[in-house]
C-alpha cells in the first residue's frame, strides 16, 4: 500500500467526530488570529489618543469571546482613561481573575477604585501588584503615590525612595518623593528630588510645579515665581501653578497681583471650586472679608464636603474676629479630614485667640509634630 492509499485508508477509518474535531479546532485558531488582529488595531489607535476607535476593535474582540484576558485589560484601562470607572472596574476585575499573575491589571484597577473614592479595595490592589512585581520600579511608584495621597507619609517615603533606587530615572518617582518631602516639611531635601525629576522630564507641568514650591519653601523665591509663571506660559489658566503663585505673591505682600492671579485661573475655569478657593485666600489676605466670604460661601454650596474649603474659610472667621463661627468651621474641615495637621495647628491657634490655652496649645504644638510649621517649638509650653 502506498502513501496515497494509506492516508485514504486512515481517512475511511477515521473516528466518526474526527473532521469535525479538526476543522473546530481550525476554525477556533483563525477566530483567535482574527482577535489578536483587532486588538492590535486597538492597540494602535489607543496609542494614538483616538479611543473611541480603539474602543470599537476592544468590543468586536470581547464579541467573538466575552472571557478574552487581553480585550478585558485593554477595555478597562481604556474605560478608566475616560472616566468610566464603574465600567473600568467590572472589567478589570474579570480580567484580573484571568491573569492572576498580572501586575499591571491590578494597577489599572487600583486607580480605576480610587477614582472612584474605594481607597481600602484600591490600596489592597496596589500592595498585590507590588507583591506580584516586587522589583518593578513603576509599581513601587504607583503604591508611594497612593500611600503619600493617603497620609501614610513614613511607609509612602520607604516605598518611594525603593523606587527611586530601582528606576532612577523615574521622573514619576522623583516627583512624588519630592512633593512627600514637602508635605512632612522637608523643603531641602525635596528641592533635590524636585530637581532630579525636572532634568529627568523638563516638559511635565505638575514636576514644574512641585519645583516652584520646594524653591519657594526654601526662599528662592525669584526662581519659585519663574517655574510657576513657566507653567503659566505654558498652559495658561493652569490652576495648580495659579493656586501657588497667588500664595507666593500674597507672602510677599503683592496683593493685587495675587488677585489678578487668582481672578485670572477663576476666569479659566468658572466652575471650579479650588479656583473659587484660591480667590477667597487672596480677598482674606487683603482683608476684604465680606467678599472673601461670599466667595467661600459659593465654594462650600456647590461642594459642602470640601475640607480645604472650610478650613480656609476659618482661617477667614479667625481674622475677622469671629472666632466662635472659625472653630464650627475648622470643625468642619476635622470631621472631612480629620489627619490634616494644617487645619489641626489653625484651630489650635482660633482656640488661643478665645482663651482656652491648654487645648489651643495642644492643637499649636500638633501643627509643628506632624509639620505643619516646620521645626517644633524650642520653648516648652506657657504656664497657663
């Protein structure tokens, strides 16, 4: 028997499901040919910031197989990246049960729960994809960032400075350590990482203006103002380098240039709150407390659980020598951020100004420990 009639004979002989084993199998490599072409397409047209494209290839996969690892992934990250992060997380969670060993999902997910507010889900997904890429410098970067946003300053600056040591040339890094630094009133040592991350990335606006206010907060206040005005030229209407400028120009006295400053970002951006904000500090630095407060007031009824928002107006009740109103304020701003040391040291000093020492001291001294001012107080606490 020759070749021929030998597979003729295998083909007679065959196992009635055979063929139909083999050409389901057949058919079932081009679908996943056909799906890995429509995520590459994907994949293309995402990196090019044209996402509702993107977008469209992402479904065609998950349409040919619902339970797809990759179209999961790419799907939720893209949904994080424009804002549906209800969707990003139902995404991400299934393609996460899908690559167990996937750091960067978890990563995805992390921010899309943040973004949401879920911070304890959101904190768990960061430590496992630090758990599963323990020597991956971007992930180290990714659970910092989070720990120093959440207050969790001594474990954020361990977890910072690995990743400093892993990827030192990790703009990312260097920026969220220097920015840590001056949260825990370390203004030396963050002007160093502040401008480590500037070489590393002279075009990234937020890096400029972390380098403006470690200038600032150590005196180097031509260059402070040079960096945020740079942002300004930059992308005008910035508010981050509006907030910071209008603050440097009110500690120098430059009173009316801090209010075109912040009248100018409240320009930009009409609904913002923090540009609302910023323009109550300026009319309370220069006294104007009536306007200050309708300003503040608007702020606070378009966003009533905003803590900077109350203790700034306060900080606006103490000055006008209204101190019973500044402490129900403060109060406030303690209940929906009850770790801040800033609003902490403002009410101790509003409770000084009523007379109850032991426990305004108490407050003032609080303010100095956490950092709110820099060095402790060198005098022990008055006698009362």
């Amino acid at each position: 028997m020759n070749r021929k009639q030998r597979r003729a004979a295998a083909k007679r002989n065959a196992a009635p499901g055979s063929v139909v084993a083999g050409s389901a199998g057949k058919a079932a490599r081009h679908q996943k040919q056909g799906r890995e072409v429509l995520l590459t397409l994907g994949q293309q047209l995402h990196g090019e910031g044209r996402l509702e494209a993107a977008d469209r290839y992402y479904v065609q996969a998950l349409r040919q197989d619902p339970n797809d690892a990759d179209a999961l992934r790419l799907r939720g990250a893209l949904a994080h990246q424009i804002g549906n992060h209800e969707a990003a997380v139902e995404l991400l969670r299934r393609a996460a049960s899908r690559l167990p060993k996937s750091a960067e999902v978890r990563v995805h997910l992390a921010a899309a729960l943040e973004a949401l507010g879920r911070m304890t889900p959101a904190e768990a997904a960061y430590r496992e994809a630090a758990r599963l890429a323990p020597s991956d410098p971007s992930v180290r970067m990714q659970l910092g960032a989070f720990l120093r946003l959440a207050g969790k300053f001594e474990e954020a600056e361990t977890v910072l400075r690995a990743a400093r040591a892993g990827g030192p040339d990790l703009a990312s890094a260097a920026y969220h350590l220097a920015a840590l630094l001056i949260q825990t009133s370390r203004p030396k040592e963050a002007l160093v990482e502040a401008e480590a991350a500037h070489a590393l990335d002279p075009d990234d606006l937020d890096i400029l203006i972390v380098l403006g206010v470690a200038r600032q907060h150590t005196h180097d206040f031509d260059r402070a103002e040079a960096a945020f005005r740079e942002v300004d030229r930059l992308k005008p209407g910035n508010l981050g380098a509006a907030i910071n400028l209008a603050s440097l120009l009110i500690a120098q006295g430059r009173l009316e240039e801090a209010e075109g400053t912040a009248r100018a970002a409240r320009a930009a951006d009409p609904e913002s709150v923090p540009a609302l904000i910023n323009l109550g500090v300026v009319l309370s630095a220069a006294e104007r407390f009536e306007e200050g407060e309708a300003v503040y007031r608007k702020a606070l009824d378009s966003a009533p659980d905003h803590a900077d928002g109350w203790g700034n107006y306060a900080n606006l009740l103490r000055m006008a020598g209204r101190h019973e109103e500044a402490l129900e304020a403060y109060d406030k701003a303690l209940a929906l951020d009850p770790k801040s040391p800033r609003h902490r040291f403002q009410k101790g000093m509003g409770l000084l100004a009523l007379g109850r020492l032991a426990e305004g001291w108490a407050l003032y001294e609080d303010g100095f420990a956490c950092g709110e001012r820099g060095d402790a107080p060198t005098h022990p606490a008055p006698r009362w």
